[in-house]
C-alpha cells in the first residue's frame, strides 16, 4: 500500500483530534459533572444547615 507522504501527518493529526476528542467525552465531562453536582450539593447542604 503505497501513500503520498503529505496523506500521512494529516491522518495522524486526525486521529490524535479523535483521541483528544474521546478523551475529553470520556473522561473530562464526567468529571465536570460529577464535579459540578458535587458542588450544587455541597452549596444547598450549607444553605439548608447554616
């Protein structure tokens, strides 16, 4: 299989976009809205019992 050399760093860069992609749906949004609802509760518990 015979590729032209400008055809190979863009389909890198591609899937390294598709990784960084998944990677932020995965495990960086979660983690915000873990994070977030964490929060949201800590804030209404101190409203509540202070």
């Amino acid at each position: 299989m015979t590729t032209k050399p400008s055809e190979i760093p863009k389909d890198e860069e591609f899937m390294l976009l598709k990784t960084v992609l998944i990677f932020i749906t995965e495990y960086v949004l979660p983690a915000y809205f873990f994070g977030s609802v964490a929060f949201l509760l800590w804030v209404i518990y101190h409203r509540i019992f202070h």
